[in-house]
C-alpha cells in the first residue's frame, strides 16, 4: 500500500485498530518497508 502526503499537510493511514470489547489498544507500531525497527 502507498500513501502520499505533503510535508506540512496531513495523512491518513489506514490501520485497523478494532479489538474484542472489554480490551483496549496500549501500542501500535509502524514499520516500514523491510525495517525491523519502528518508525513511529
């Protein structure tokens, strides 16, 4: 997948982030490419 965006401007990224009720989201991490490391 491929998004573009402007430095300066804004993007949307798709990630679903759905869990099961009662749980929550504590982490996400974004990799990119091939990257072992997080980028954000």
């Amino acid at each position: 997948m491929e998004v573009e965006g402007l430095v300066g401007g804004g993007a949307a990224l798709p990630c679903d982030v759905s869990h099961p009720e009662g749980d929550q989201l504590l982490l996400l991490l974004w990799f990119k490419g091939s990257l072992t490391t997080p980028i954000f």
